[in-house]
C-alpha cells in the first residue's frame, strides 16, 4: 500500500462535561462499527481527553479514500442516536486527496477544517 494512499485525520473537540458518559458511549459505539470494518481498512482510530477540560483528541487513519468514505456512511446513525453537545474545534485532513473527500469533511465544519495537501518528503 503506498503511503499516499492513507488518509489521515485529526480532530480536535469539546464536549459539553453533562454530555461527557453519553459521549463515551459514542465512542465505544463508533469502536465497535471500527471493529467490524477491520484492520485493512481502518489502520487507526483513537481519541484521547483531557478529563478537566473535556476536550479530546482524535487521531484517525484509513487504507484510502473508499475506506474513509465508507466510515462516514457507517458512523453517520450514530449522531441522532446519541445526542451529544460537542463541537469540533479544529479538523486537519492530511494528504492529497480527490475533491470528494475534502468535501464530505469540509461540510458542517468550514469554521475548523484545513487540508494540507503536500507532504514535504526532504
């Protein structure tokens, strides 16, 4: 698999601390979807929080852009099912990719989204 084929993400969130448990739930949830599309696909998925501000890291990879694609369409139930008060506070896309994927992550989220399409490989 070439390396420019990997999609990778950042997110940075806060969650409001009430809906702190019903976030978690989510994450797990979205573990579970994660588990069942397999290590192929998803090469990483973890989120890491900082308990006294409820602010989170996610740190995401996939194969390529069918896997990332695919993602979405699976993880997309889980936000009416789980009604949570978190706000994506930055959202960096990493790597050269179609103008689709930019798009499906630059929606909803213009105020925080960046794409860095080049790579410096010195």
């Amino acid at each position: 698999m070439s390396n420019q084929s990997i999609v990778r993400l950042h997110a940075k969130a806060s969650v409001n601390p009430n809906d702190w448990e019903t976030f978690k739930q989510m994450v797990s949830a979205t573990k579970i979807i994660v588990a069942k599309e397999g290590p192929e696909a998803v090469l990483l998925h973890e989120c890491y929080y900082d308990l006294e501000t409820f602010e989170c890291l996610i740190i995401e990879g996939y194969a390529d852009e069918a896997a990332f694609l695919s993602h979405l369409e699976l993880i997309k139930p889980l936000s009416s099912k789980y009604q949570v008060d978190w706000k994506i506070e930055r959202l960096e896309l990493l790597g050269p990719y179609s103008e689709n994927v930019v798009a499906a992550m630059r929606a909803g989220n213009e105020h925080a989204f960046s794409h860095y399409s080049a790579s410096l490989n010195i």
